[in-house]
C-alpha cells in the first residue's frame, strides 16, 4: 500500500513537469533528483570502503545541470574538467593507496547518476522530444509494475539471484510485454489526439519503429536495475535510502531510468542524424 501510495503521488508530479513545466523548472526538478541520487550513491560507496569527496561531487553535480541549462555544448568538456578536479582534490585528502578509487568513485557516480539525469530535461528540447521522454516513461514504469506482479505470481526461474533474489525470466518477460503494450497504447493516444488537433504528443513514426523502441528501452531499464543491485550488494545494503515509503531510496527508484535515459538520447540522436 505505501508502494502504491507513494507512485499515485509522485507520477502525477513527474507527467506535469514533462508535459508543461518550463525547461528551467524540469532543470531544477531534475538537479534535485540528481542530488539525492548521487548523496545515495556516495553513501554506498562509503560503506564499501571508499571516501569520495562527497560536497565535491555534489557540487560538480550542480554545475553540470546549469551548464546543461545555460551552455549545453559545454556539457561533456565540464565532465572531463570535473575527472580533473576530483583526482586533484583526491591526490591532496584521500590516503596514497586510495586516491584513484575515491575519485574514480566520485567520478562514477556524476557518470551513472548525473549524466543521464541531466538527459531528460535537455530531451523536452529536441523535435518530438517531449513525446519521447513520456514515451521511455511510461514504457519502464508499465514494465516495472508488469515485472512484479508476474514475477510475484508465476516466477519461478531466477535471472541473477546474487544480485537480486526477487528477479526471475518470467517476470522479465512480463516486463518486455508490459512495456510493449503500454508503448503502443501510448502511441495509438497520440494519433488519436492528434486528430483532435492536438499534435506535440504525435508519434510519427510506423508502429514497428515503436515496438522496437520499447523493446530497447526494457531490456536497458532491466539492465540498469540489475546494475544497482550489484552496487548496493556490494556495500551490503538492501536499499540505497529509506526517503519513498515503499520504494526505498531515490536511488532504487530511478535505477532503471538511468541506463534506459541515454539509450534514448542517442536513439534520437542517431534517428536525427539519418
């Protein structure tokens, strides 16, 4: 009950700043996700040994994001600045034997967390881009929930039962199904409000482009579930947080965004460049 709660409560809130909140508010949203997200991380990292230079990382977590908004050409030669500064705060505060893990760490992390996140609101820029982001949106969220439900009623065989015990092939294949449904559905909303004369919700490409798209989307939204899995395994947590009642951390909500937001992004990019 407090899973469902908690997504009646938050969902909303998301569509309403995809679909209408000005780029500078969809910006703020999303540094602040990224912030919360990247403390999680580094608090794993933490418990596994490490210390990253954890007001450092944040804080180059926060330029990132307004470079995205201000100078978005500038964006990967601030990542590259950021790998410099980290291994140099690192080289002066951090123990001779662990100066590159803490940075690498550190560095991961605006990697893993910030990046992709800074992807969404810079998507809502792109032609057709607003539909896009809603598109990858309602494919993972339709697979996540498909995932539990037909894992918890008929999985039987386990997909990776070191990194997470619950997962299993069927509800894997639900998931793949969920979000293909759930995709196309979508799709077939926008030609429909398209001819009400509403257009910027408009999927102009052929229903198998879609299917494929949805297919992509999941299998990357699984893999970047899996991927925090092995992270949290690896500093003996269950959870990144406790701050989303029945979710756990933020963290542990957006995993399967942060792998599937950049799948995405190139997509597009690669659509646009052919």
């Amino acid at each position: 009950m407090k899973r469902i709660l908690t997504a009646v409560i938050l969902i909303p809130l998301v569509l309403a700043l995809v679909l209408w909140a000005p780029l500078w508010l969809q910006m703020l949203a999303a540094g602040a996700i990224a912030e919360l997200a990247l403390y999680e991380y580094l608090a794993l990292a933490d418990a596994s040994g490490k210390r990253s230079p954890r007001w450092l990382v944040l804080l180059c977590c926060a330029v990132l994001f307004a470079v995205a908004y201000w100078i978005p050409l500038f964006l990967l030669p601030a990542i590259g600045i950021f790998a410099l500064v980290l291994l140099a705060v690192c080289s002066l505060r951090s123990p001779l034997d662990q100066v590159l893990s803490d940075a690498a760490l550190g560095f991961f992390g605006l990697i893993y967390v910030a990046f992709p996140l800074v992807l969404a609101p810079l998507l809502t820029t792109q032609e057709s881009g607003t539909a896009q982001l809603l598109f990858l949106l309602v494919v993972v969220w339709a697979g996540d929930i498909t995932a539990l439900y037909v894992g918890s009623l008929w999985g039987r065989h386990k997909m990776a039962p070191i990194l997470s015990p619950k997962k299993t092939w069927e509800g894997a294949a639900g998931s793949m199904l969920g979000s293909i449904a759930a995709g196309l559905g979508l799709v077939a909303c926008g030609s429909i409000l398209y001819r009400r004369g509403i257009a910027h919700l408009l999927y102009a490409q052929p229903w198998w482009y879609w299917v494929g798209m949805a297919i992509l989307l999941n299998i990357a939204a699984q893999i970047g579930d899996l991927l925090e899995s092995a992270i949290k395994r690896g500093a003996g947590l269950k959870n990144s947080g406790s701050l989303l009642p029945g979710h756990g951390g933020i963290l542990d909500r957006i995993d399967a965004l942060l792998l599937a937001l950049p799948v995405l992004w190139y997509a597009l990019l690669f659509r646009q460049s052919y």
